[in-house]
C-alpha cells in the first residue's frame, strides 16, 4: 500500500479521520452514550492505525536491508562470523 504523503494525502486523511469521529459520534448519541467520549476514540483509531501500520513498515524495511547486507557480506567473504 502506497501512502500519499503530499498535501491532498494530508487533507484525504484528515477527512477519514474526522468522518470516522463523527460516526462514532452520532451511533453513540443514538444509543445514549457519551458523544465526546466516542467521537474522541473513533477520531484517534484511525490515527493510531495509521502508526503502527508506518512503524511496521519501517521496520519490515529495516529487516530486509539487513538481510540483504548479510547476503552481500557472505557473497564478497567478508562475513565476521
């Protein structure tokens, strides 16, 4: 998954966020519940989504680098093991 990290990226993203915000919102007014409460959790779900699914991807990055460092080294005998 390729993410858009230019201004329209920024916007698109905001706007899910905020959408997803007033979804929980509006569901919990429907039920009686706190609306701040929930527009608050719906509104930081995506965010923290969008985190871990950044910080995952660094890290899968990061892991494939080294392995192909690894490769390298044992290709050219200077692997210190």
């Amino acid at each position: 998954m390729e993410l858009d990290f230019t201004q329209k990226g920024y916007w698109i993203m905001s706007a899910i966020w905020f959408g997803a915000g007033c979804m929980g919102g509006v569901l919990a007014a429907r039920q009686k519940r706190n609306v701040l409460l929930w527009f608050t959790l719906c509104l930081a779900a995506p965010v923290a989504l969008f985190f871990l699914a950044g910080d995952h991807a660094r890290l899968e990055a990061a892991k494939d680098k080294a392995e192909a460092d690894t490769r390298e080294a044992r290709e050219n005998g200077t692997d210190n093991r």
